[in-house]
C-alpha cells in the first residue's frame, strides 16, 4: 500500500511538472509572438500619424518581448530539482527574474518620460506634428490586446505560482494604461492641442514607473526570507494544533524563500508518550500541512513535550 501511494505521488509529482513546462512555454509564445506583432504595427502606426505618443508606446510593447524571455529563462530554472550544490532549490532564480524585469520596466518608462518632458519644455507647440487617425487606431488595438493579454497570462501565472510571469502579466497591464495615456494625447492632439502627444508620454511614464516599483518591492521582499502575513499564519497555528496528538503550538516561525513558504514549528506532545508515537504525530503534522498547502515546500518540526 505504500508503494503504491508513493508511486502515484511520484506520478502526479511529474505530471505537474510537464504541466508546467507547457504552461510556461504558452505563455512565453502568446507573449513574445503578440507583442512583436503589435510592437510593429504601433511603430508603423506611430511613424505614419507622425505621434510620439504611440512610438514611445510602441518601444514599450517591444520590451515586453525580451522581459518575456527573461522571465521564460528564470522560470525554468527556478523549476530545477534541488542538488548538490543548491539543496534548497533554485526558486530565488524566479526573484531575479522579476528583479530584472522590474529595472528594465524602470528604465523603459524614464526613457518615455524623458522624451515626452523635452518637447514640453521646448515649448512651440505649434511646431508640433498632429498625429493622424491611424495613431489613433492604434492606441484602441492596443488597449484591448494588452489587457487580453495581461488577463491571459495573469491566470496562468497564479495556476503555476510565478512571481515571474505575474510580473509580465503586470508589464501587459502596464502597456494597456499607457495605450489608454496615448488614447487621451492623440485625441486631444487632434483636437487642437498638440502638446497633448508629450503630455501622454510623460503620464505613460508615471504608469510605468508605478507598476516597475511594485515588481522590484515584491521580488526583494521575497528575497529577504521576509514571514507570510499574519492571517497566513494563524490560519496555519490553527490547523496544526487541529491535527491528532497536537496539544499546541509552542514556536511557528515562516519565512518565504523565492516562491516557496519555509516552516519551522515547535509542537507541544504528550510527555508521557512514547519516542516512536511523538515521532508518529511530528510526521502526520508534516505529510498533512505540505498537502494542505502546496506552496509550503517545507516544514522543520522539533516536538517539545508537556510538562
């Protein structure tokens, strides 16, 4: 009987693992192939409307293509098994991933904002090109893609738990705003205000700016073995001492390392029990909590017992 439960942990084990890797493969593609698609059309739509608006939107949408990549990569091998020389995984690659995205987010919306604050402040709006319909048109393609896409991808990344891929779900949702920002310059600028076009360069910027900031505080957090939250955790204390032979919870400490929870936990046991009963319970706590929680990769037990 427990060979074959250990057999079909294993089984499930790999067939979780190939789901995975299809999910992460998907995603990168639907990405990659999307925004190269529609990286060109808004350059195209941004040079021929004459809108700097839509060509700094467009150098944003291109750089989604090689954030996907990177968090393609640091998925991957965030995935790897644990061994010698990494005994306790590789989730924290994942982290530096979304490190990297969330710095090359950073830089793509200081170079947007910059473009836009030069013409501002040159001054002679007049001079200034009105953009043409086609930008326009642009900007609505744009909008509805990009928050497809951040809803697509949004959805698998919570499936496989990727910090990664949320962050380039983010980076989807970051250029639907900045589309939006583009919608409002090129209208307005075809209106008769063409400073609009660089006033939503720099309003894109602030949305850029924004959703980089939020990437880079969640990735060092999670690389500072920073505890879950309190609810998480007195969710967890309860369900513990719910188990059988617990009599409380005497140390719960938690920590997260990458995308994966870490427990150390104190548990208070009959003292009048045997070594081999206390040792029984320790290991029910332990199978019972890392199969109610999936993202628990691993929980240290030391069992203290009653006076």
């Amino acid at each position: 009987m427990t060979a074959n439960k250990e057999y079909q942990t294993k089984t499930n084990s790999v067939q979780s693992a190939n789901d995975e890797a299809r999910i992460i493969r998907k995603l990168s593609m639907v990405s990659i192939v999307g925004n190269a698609v529609l990286s060109i059309f808004k350059i195209i739509a941004g040079v021929i409307g004459h809108s700097g608006a839509m060509i700094s939107d467009a150098i944003h949408s291109f750089s989604d293509v090689f954030t996907t990549v990177i968090a393609y990569f640091g998925v991957r091998i965030s995935k790897k098994v644990a061994d010698k020389s990494h005994p306790y995984g590789h989730e924290r690659l994942e982290c530096v991933a979304s490190l990297v995205l969330g710095l090359m987010l950073m830089v793509t919306g200081l170079g947007v904002g910059a473009a836009g604050v030069k013409n501002i402040l040159a001054g002679s709006y007049d001079t200034l090109a009105i953009p043409g319909v086609i930008a326009l048109v642009a900007a609505f393609v744009s909008i509805l893609s990009k928050e497809a896409m951040y809803q697509y991808t949004r959805y698998y990344a919570k499936r496989i738990n990727s910090s990664a891929f949320m962050a380039d779900a983010w980076h989807h949702r970051s250029d639907a705003f900045s589309s939006v920002g583009s919608l409002i310059g090129i209208g307005g600028a075809m209106l008769g205000f063409p400073v609009m076009d660089s006033v939503a360069s720099v309003v894109i910027c602030v949305f850029i700016l924004k959703v980089s900031y939020d990437i880079l505080k969640d990735a060092i957090s999670k690389m500072l073995d920073t505890s879950c939250d309190e609810g998480f955790e007195a969710e967890l204390r309860k369900f513990i001492e719910d188990q059988p032979g617990v009599v409380c919870v005497d140390v719960l400490h938690t920590r997260m390392f990458g995308n994966k929870v870490y427990i150390d936990l104190e548990i208070k046991v009959d003292g009048d029990v045997l070594l081999r009963e206390s040792h029984a319970v320790a290991e029910q706590v332990h199978d019972s909590v890392e199969a109610m929680y999936p993202d628990i990769k691993h929980i240290m037990i030391h069992v203290n017992p009653t006076e």
